[in-house]
C-alpha cells in the first residue's frame, strides 16, 4: 500500500432514522475508493445502510486543553439549561 494516500474518517448509520457513527480510519486515493474499502472493512454483515467518508484533513477540531473557555460561556445561560420547564410526562428523554 502507498503510505502517501490520504487518511479518511469513516462514519457509518446502522439504520434508518439514526445517525452516522464515526467507526474508524482508512487510507485510500480518493473518496469513491474510500467508501469501497469502508463498506468491505466496516460492514460485513449488512450492520450499515449508509456510509459517509471525510478527508481527514478537511476536519477541524477543538483543543480538548480549551474545553473549560470554549464551552464555560454557556454555563452563566440559564435560559439554554431547561431546568425550570415544566414538560409533559409524555417526554421522557429531554
């Protein structure tokens, strides 16, 4: 294999109405050959009906050392926490 393919992120959604999991790397020229070796590397037994590849390089991530100033701001917006609604029991998983 060419160490000089590019690295892709392989997400995978195992059934419809779910969302895309990421699952793991792989290298590979472009991205039709990606999603090849993505549906033969992650789903050999039918776990998958839709795959997604992303160059690697086209991700940009936070820092996780920044995690406490990024995401701090939202704490002192009580109005994003819904503690004080009053919900429907009929809601159970907000």
């Amino acid at each position: 294999m060419d160490n000089n393919w590019p690295l892709w992120e392989v997400f995978i959604r195992s059934k419809s109405g779910l969302h895309h999991k990421h699952v793991g790397s792989l290298h590979a020229v472009d991205a039709e050959m990606a999603i090849q070796n993505a549906r033969d590397v992650y789903t050999r037994r039918s776990e998958g009906v839709s795959i997604w590849v992303v160059a690697s390089s086209n991700i940009t991530a936070s820092n996780p050392e920044n995690g406490e100033a990024l995401f701090d701001p939202a704490n002192d917006k009580v109005y994003r926490h819904p503690t004080f609604y009053n919900l429907p029991d009929e809601l159970k998983h907000i």
